[in-house]
C-alpha cells in the first residue's frame, strides 16, 4: 500500500521493478511454452497425447496459443493490481 | 457457376458492403484526433474485436490453413509467430505508447529520440512494410472475386477501394474501427461456420478445436492417427511428426522473427492509442488475441481436415493402397472437383491412362519406383493443388448451402478491406502527421491538416488500387521482408525507448539503419537485389544459406544487429537529454500527477 510519507520517485522506482520482474516472468511462460514445448521439446512430447493429438503437435497448433492468451489477461490483472498498490491507477 | 448461385453471391457481398457504407454515414470525423486515433473513446473489447480485424489479412483468411496443411506440424511457426507476437506486444509495447499518447508511431521515435532524422527514418520504415503489406490484401480482394463471385478482377477491385474510399477519406480512424468490428462479425461467422459443419461430417463433434483430435464418425481411429497413416502409406511424411517441413532452427527463427515482427507493426500498434486509458491498452491486448485464436485454433483443424476430406475423396480403400479398386475413377469426380477443375486451382492427369486418380509423394524416389513396380503408378496425378482450395472449398466439400459459400466470398473480402483500410491509415497518417506538420510544415492549422489527411489518404487507395490491378511479380516474396522490417527496425527501437532509458539519438538512428541494411542485404543475397531474380549472389536453398537460415527467418538476426549496434552507439556517445529521461519515466506510469 502507498504510504503518503514516501518519496514519489522512490515508489515509481520499486513500481517499475516489479513491473519488470511481472514482464520477465510472463515472457518465461511465454519462450518456454511456445519455443520450448511448441518446438525444440516437440519429437519428444509427441511421443505422449492428449485426446487424439499428439502432445508436441498440440502444443505447436493449439496450446501455445491459449497458453499466449492467459499470459495477455493475467499481466493485465496483475499490473491493475500493483497500479492500485502504488497508487497509480488511473479513474 | 448457376444463375441462381451468382445471384446469392452478389447479393450478400451487397448487403455488407451496404453496411459499411451506413457505418461510413453515421462514423463521419471532425477532428485530426478523431481521424488519427478515433478520440481515444474507443471500448477496449470493441477495439479488440478491430484490432482482429485489421490484423487477419486475406492471407490469415484465404491461405493460411492451406499453408499448414501443406507443411503439417512445422505450420505451427505461422500459428505461434502470428499470436505470440500479442504476448511482447502487451507487455512491452501497447501500454507505454499508449501513455505517450500522441498520433503515430514514427511520432513516440522522433520525441523520445528527440530527432527528426529518427522520425524520417521510422516513416521510412513504416512505408516500407506498410504499402508491401497492402499489395497482398489487394490480391486477396481479387482472389475472392475471381474465383468465387466470378466477377473481373478490375470491377471486384474497384467497387472495394470505393468502399473503403467513403469510409476512410471521411471517418478516418472512427470510421475504420467500427467498420472493422463489422468485417470482425462477417469473417469470423464465414470462417467457423463451414469448419463447425466438417466437423461434424468427419468427427460428430461440433467443435473443430476438439474435432481435430477426436476419432472418426463410426470408427475408433482418431483423425490425426489415420491422415498420418495415410499420408506414409502415400510416400509422404506424418502430419504430425517434427520431421518434413522446414529445419527446427528454422522453424525456431521464423517462429520467433513472426512474433517480434508481428509486435513492430505499426497499423497494429496504432490501434492501441485509440483506447480510453493506459489499463484499457494492456486488457484490449487480451481481447484482440482472443478474437484472433477464434480463428487461428479453427485454421488448423480446417487445414487437416480439408487435407483428409481430399485423400478421402480420392482414396476409396485407404488399407488397400496400390490396388486399382482402391482409387476414385476419373468419371467419379465428386461436382466440386470438376467445378475447382475448372478454375485451375485443382488439376488432374491421368498420367498412366488407367481412368482412375492416383496421388501420392512422387518426389520420395524409393516410394516412387515402388510404386511403379508395383502398382503401375507413373506419376502422381493430382498435378496442381492451390493451398488456397482448403478454404475456399471447404462449404463445397461438406456440402453446404448456397449462402454460405456467398459468405465465405463475403468472409475474405471483408478481412482483405480491414487489413487495408488500417494500412493506409498507417500511410496516410506517416506522411500527413509526421511528414507534412511534423517535417516540413509545423505551422500547419488543424483544418489544414486534417485536409491533408484526407487527401493522402485518397492518394494512399489509388496507389494499392493500381498496384492491385498491376501487381508486381515479387508480391509474396515482399510480405516476408514486411515481417523482417518490421521486426528488425521497428520493434527493437521502440522497445529500447523504453526500457532503456540512456538509449540516445545516435544509438536508436544507428540501430534502425544496421536491422533495416542487415536484414535487406540478407534476403536480396538471396532473391535478388530489389527482388529481381537475375541480380541473386547465391542460390535460394539451404545449402547456400548462412548456418541453414531461410530468408523468411532472418528478422530476429536483423534485431540482434539492431540491438547490439544501438547498444555500442550510445556507450560512445553523449547520453540523452535530462527531459527526455523524464519523459520515459513518465511512459512507465499510467496515472502522472
């Protein structure tokens, strides 16, 4: 929570470090599902499935692309969040 | 074609081309923000559902699950590259240019890099990727109406640039959004509602995300297990295997150089400053990807299905492969095929005068003199197949009423005229935004400029209306380098503004200049300077490429250029003015006070 007795800049400082490490996080899922999963783990995962798709096939064609979608609308909540703890949400 | 079947065709292309000139009517501007950026009042899941629209393109519409069935697992490059990209885009990018708030993209690099040669060089680039880009839809527009309306190309084309003349000239970027969600409505609807009936045919399940990896209707085979099989049985490799298609670097560097060019173009940025606040940029992210993996998780399972529904078609025993009995006979032909014979995206030859149609991989020389020894087979006979059939096809295939294939014509050229109409916005505001007031006329009144913008944005539509009757033979060659661009010069610069606070001038300038010359002298090596053949250095194969790098993959390498160049510049050089760190301090936070 924003303490009023605080240093602005000092917030905005502490703001964007834990935007970046949000931002470092979310591009981890993001490389290793789609790169990772989606391409140089593929041969391997194709050796299991899910339902009639192979797993490395599904990750390339479908999940990769829901996994993409949950990172978008989790960042969005987790930064409306720290914009409120820091007081800079916008109204 | 029947009569009757023209008549449906015209007359639902009409009523949404009706519907966007009522749009047209109702969404007139006034103001350069309203023209440039909507006024900032734009909902962000209605932006969302624009910003889907202006990015899927006749080529995400038309050709891309033909493409990925013809590469099978390594299409997934397309699929990941053209999604992914929403991922830096959300993170990275929409957010802080949002809170810069200002017109255009070239703008935040000529501010933030305070330096109109970065300006200039950031049009350039823009122009570059942005006039490529248009070239392609406008073929997209005549594809739809040459194959399936059946109507000249040279009519199709110019009653669409009216079109999109009444609501761009007049409702600039206001007009486009609303009009895109319309286009977002008619594509989607067109694009699902054929994949939902397949389907069913092939699986019972009405779900084709679900379908692609359920059994077949009436057996206990899956899908996927029986098209691999088929396809091995054939000569070919399995759909689903990582081997065939392209190399695993490759499809690595591609993957990755679609995602950061996908994030650094600038139609697609621009939509981000229409919406209300700086939360809405990071949410309106989300909703776009969503309205985007509607159709990018319907593409593969159309492009698999459509890919077993032919080898169905021409197989009529797939466990007896190689026995006369077992392939359709030439007088057999199912009424779609002979009428897509008939356009010449489909052709047949019956290279051992047997009467029966047999298609396998004639280019697997072991499988090929097998089948020769054995089955007498002298060729593959299936001598052309159009990727663009497995969508164009696909109500014909499964049997589907009139209307629909009307739609499907309807589906392709409204995401055609979205991906335009956004292009040339990108043009028209480059060159009346940041060219006129903010190069040679600073002075320039509001009515003035907004003149100005409606005026290069008439010149913007004669210009891809000409190059759509007259396109240049290097059309599709040009799409990748729009990508590599885009991904070279423009997305690291912009990122590098703001994350980077003591990136300077001469770093950002010198940067754009390495990714652009880097990435251009890479695929001209290749092609040919200016993409004429004649002028190539090297063959265009993997054996003369540098480490096995495909052309269409060298993006990335182009930002690394661009990064690791900005990066030695601006140690060397003098660090960026005070104000200007103040102004990336206050990008980084939504709300200034």
């Amino acid at each position: 929570m924003s303490d009023s007795g605080n240093q602005p800049t000092k917030d905005r400082g502490e703001y964007w470090q834990k935007n970046l490490k949000i931002i470092a996080g979310c591009l981890f899922v993001w490389a290793f599902v789609g790169l990772g999963l989606g391409i140089v783990f593929a041969d391997f995962l194709n050796n299991f499935s899910i339902g009639g798709y192979p797993l490395g096939f599904w990750f390339a064609q479908q999940g990769s692309i829901y996994t993409f979608l949950v990172i978008i609308f989790y960042y969005a909540w987790r930064m409306n969040k720290l914009d409120q703890e820091y007081d800079v949400y916008e109204h | 074609m029947e009569g009757s079947q023209q008549i449906i065709n015209l007359l639902v292309v009409g009523v949404t081309f009706a519907l966007y000139i009522g749009i047209a009517i109702w969404a007139r501007t006034s103001s350069t923000s309203e023209f440039y950026v909507a006024g900032k009042g734009i909902n962000p899941v209605a932006n969302g559902m624009a910003t889907a629209a202006d990015w899927m393109s006749a080529a995400s519409f038309i050709s891309m699950a033909g493409l990925i069935a013809f590469l099978g697992f390594t299409g997934g490059a397309y699929l990941m590259g053209w999604t992914g990209g929403y991922v830096l885009m959300a993170l990275l990018l929409a957010p802080y240019l949002r809170k810069f708030g200002k017109f255009t993209v070239p703008e935040f690099i000529g501010d933030r890099f305070y330096s109109t040669t970065a300006r200039v060089v950031a049009v350039i680039c823009l122009l570059v990727i942005s006039i490529t880009y248009v070239i392609g839809q406008m073929r997209g527009v005549g594809i739809a109406f040459a194959n399936i309306l059946e109507v000249p190309l040279t009519v199709g084309l110019i009653s669409g640039m009216f079109v999109v003349f009444l609501y761009a000239v007049f409702g600039g970027m206001k007009g486009i959004t609303y009009t895109q969600i319309a286009q977002y409505c008619v594509m989607i609807f067109a694009y699902t509602v054929p994949a939902v009936f397949i389907s069913l045919i092939i699986t019972g399940v009405p779900i084709p995300q679900i379908g692609l990896g359920s059994t077949m209707t009436g057996s206990e085979t899956h899908l996927l297990t029986a098209l691999d099989q088929t396809l091995v049985d054939l000569g070919f490799t399995q759909y689903t295997a990582t081997e065939g298609g392209m190399s695993m670097l490759n499809m690595f560097l591609l993957t990755v150089s679609l995602m950061i060019g996908t994030a650094g173009l600038p139609h697609v940025i621009v939509r981000f400053f229409t919406v209300p606040r700086i939360r809405d940029a990071r949410k309106s992210a989300g909703w776009a990807l969503f309205f985007i993996a509607i159709l990018y998780t319907t593409a593969p399972a159309v492009g698999a299905m459509a890919t077993w529904n032919l080898l169905d078609t021409m197989i009529l025993d797939r466990q007896a492969i190689g026995e006369e009995e077992s392939h359709l006979r030439y007088a057999d032909q199912p009424a779609w095929m002979e009428r897509w014979g008939e356009t010449g995206l489909l052709a047949f030859e019956d290279k051992n005068e047997d009467g029966r149609i047999q298609y396998y991989n004639a280019a697997n020389e072991e499988f090929a003199a097998m089948a020769e020894e054995e089955y007498g087979w002298e060729g593959s006979e299936l001598t052309r197949l159009d990727r663009d059939i497995i969508v164009l096809a696909n109500p014909e295939i499964a049997g589907l009423p009139t209307w629909i294939i009307a739609l499907v014509a309807a589906g392709g050229i409204a995401a055609a005229l979205s991906t335009a109409a956004g292009l040339l916005l990108a043009i028209s505001s480059s060159i009346s935004h940041d060219l006129l007031k903010g190069v040679f006329k600073p002075d320039i009144t509001e009515k003035g400029e907004m003149l100005a913008a409606r005026l290069s944005m008439a010149g913007a539509i004669l210009l891809a209306g000409y190059l759509g009757l007259n396109p240049p033979g290097f059309a599709a060659e040009v799409v990748a380098l729009a990508f590599g661009l885009a991904a070279a010069s423009l997305f690291p610069t912009l990122m590098m503004g703001i994350f980077y606070k003591k990136m300077n001038r001469e770093g950002a300038i010198a940067g754009m200049l390495a990714g652009l010359v880097v990435t251009l002298a890479y695929i001209f090596t290749y092609k040919g300077f200016l993409f004429f053949p004649q002028l190539a250095l090297l063959p265009d194969n993997a054996d003369y490429w540098l480490f096995g790098i495909n052309p269409g993959s060298f993006g990335v390498i182009g930002a690394i250029a661009n990064v690791v160049v900005s990066f030695v510049v601006a140690k060397v050089t003098a660090p960026p003015p005070a104000h200007i760190q103040a102004l990336v301090e206050s990008v980084r936070v939504p709300r200034a006070d």
